[in-house]
C-alpha cells in the first residue's frame, strides 16, 4: 500500500515537500520525503520488531505443533466418541418419547429404552473424562438394547411400504450404525451393520 499526502501550494519561499509512507509485505513501514523545488530526497525504513515471533520461535511452535499432532487426534476421537454416544442417547429418548413412535411400541419395552437411555447419560455425566473405548463400549451396549426393540416395532408396522411405519419415521430413523441383522427380507428393508 502506498500513502501520499501532498501540502497545497504555500507562499514564495516555502519549501514543497511531498511525503510518501508504503507498508510492505514483510510489515516495513518506508517513509519518503521529497522537497519539489531543490529535488533532494530522503528516506528512512520503520520495522516493528517488538511483540513479533522470532524465526526460532516460530519454529520451536510448528516442532511442538507436530509432537502433540497425535495427542490432539486422540483426544478428538475421544470427543467424537462421546458426542456420539451422547448423540445417539438423546435422539433414542426423543424417538420414543415423540407421540407418533413411542405409541406404537409397547410400554415395557418403551420404559426399556428410556432406563437404557437415562442410565447412559447419568453414565456420562459422571465419566466427562472417559477413553474413546469406553464411550464406544457404552454406545454399543446401548445400541444392543435400542435397536431389537425398535427393529420389532418396525417389523409390527401395519400399512405403510413393505412393513414400515406409515408416513416414515417423524425425523427421521436415529443413528442404528450397530443394528444385528435386520427383519427378514420378506418383510421389510434390511439393515446390515457398516463399521
């Protein structure tokens, strides 16, 4: 960028100057002055070292950067592993507790899936620090006990496309990554396990 501010024209006698300020790339600040009538220029060079990163320090930030690349996945696929479970424990218990869905499941099995449910979100209350392990364990076993019973309301559906809920599931089907098997081909979709 470049900056010019030029003095309008003063008395006889009074120097012109034209003063000129460019920043570059590297953040150098360069000021030249000009006095139009004699010619004679002057310039001088501003760097603003003071709160900037020296090369070394720049350096040791990208080292460390690379040394704790694989503690940071880790701890973000511990993360992804808890909001998954989390995820999937809340839109289990908004499932069957939405009018359209939790009336069609029977009320031992509806009460099956909310003590599931609530025992794994008081489960991850208490445990915000777990492994990744730990969190996909959890989800499995509650997937275990999830699943069957949605997979039986769904193979009971009267109307509706080939033994399904008529109209389709209100949201949507939650996220069934772990349902065994599936209903029989002849009555309804199948569903098969993707890793």
């Amino acid at each position: 960028r470049q900056y010019q501010r030029r003095v309008h024209g003063a008395p006889r006698g009074v120097p012109q100057i034209d003063v000129t300020f460019d920043i570059d790339a590297n953040g150098l600040l360069n000021v030249s002055a000009e006095d139009k009538t004699t010619g004679k220029k002057n310039q001088i060079t501003i760097t603003n070292d003071k709160g900037r990163l020296s090369k070394e320090e720049i350096e040791r930030m990208v080292n460390d950067a690379k040394k704790y690349e694989d503690d940071d996945k880790k701890q973000r696929e511990r993360i992804d592993a808890k909001n998954g479970l989390e995820n999937y424990a809340y839109s289990m218990k908004n499932t069957v507790n939405d009018e359209k869905v939790g009336g069609k499941l029977e009320a031992g099995d509806k009460q099956t899936i909310l003590d599931a449910v609530d025992g794994a979100i008081k489960w991850l209350e208490s445990n915000q620090e777990g492994d990744k392990e730990e969190y996909e364990s959890r989800q499995k076993e509650l997937e275990g006990t999830c699943n069957p019973i949605i997979s039986k309301m769904y193979a009971g559906g009267e109307g509706g496309d080939a033994g399904g809920m008529p109209g389709g599931m209100p949201g949507g089907m939650p996220d069934m990554g772990g349902m065994p098997g599936g209903a029989p081909p002849s009555s309804g979709p199948k569903v098969e396990e993707v890793d």
